[in-house]
C-alpha cells in the first residue's frame, strides 16, 4: 500500500492481497491521542496495485507507480483533500517504463521520486 499525510490526518490506501488489487483511499483522524476514526474516501482512479508510491506537499496528497500481475505504471495522481477528488498528473518520464518499489518524499513544495524496479525486475539505482 502507499501512504501519506495531510496536516494531522493520515492517508493510506491500494495494495494487495494473494489475488486482489485495491484502490481504495482511507483517511485517519486521531482522537483523544491513542484512538482514531478512519474514513473511505474516493477510490484511487488508477488501476489497483501494490508497491506504488505515496507522498503530500501542502494540502494535496500524491500517489502512482506500482505494478500488479502483468503491468508496472508510471502514471501520478493527485488527491484534493478539500474536495475528496483525484487529478491525474503527469506520468514518470525517466526511460519510459514503470516501477514498484520507489521511494517518494517532499521537500520546499516540491515532490521527489526515485529508485525502485521496473518492468525488467532490475533494480534502478537513480
């Protein structure tokens, strides 16, 4: 699954089990320091997968890549919280193909993402 934050709410969603894909979007709120209540938001509008990416800058959340039994994707989309909508963003240029297990953080309002596999099985050290 792919996770990520907004203010004080926790974001968590897709992955996978042995022969399903989901894409789905849970939020969390805490409350009372130890207990929470979490939250079905809009259905992530990519395909489900596992071992995408997550991150925030500001008041949007950022989730793509992944791979599920025959494709990895390249593709990026964007959560409004305020509005509980999705946006479909620029895919991941760097040698056109897709990966899974990247790493992804934000920094001065900018989204950064790197590393991981792609469609080879070949570990991509950038």
């Amino acid at each position: 699954m792919v996770a990520f934050s907004i203010g004080s709410k926790g974001y968590m969603g897709t992955g996978a089990s042995k022969t399903t894909f989901w894409n789905d979007l849970w939020e969390y709120t805490p409350v009372n320091g130890d207990s929470g209540v979490w939250t079905q938001k809009a259905t992530f509008p990519g395909t489900g997968r596992m071992w995408g990416t997550g991150f925030s800058i500001g008041s949007k959340g950022y989730v793509g890549m992944g791979v599920n039994f025959s494709s990895f994707y390249k593709d990026l989309y964007e959560y409004n919280q305020s509005n509980n909508t999705w946006t479909k963003k620029s895919d991941l240029p760097a040698s056109g193909t897709g990966r899974d297990q990247l790493v992804s953080f934000s920094i001065a309002g900018k989204g950064y993402i790197g590393t991981g596999r792609n469609g080879t099985g070949k570990d991509l050290g950038i």
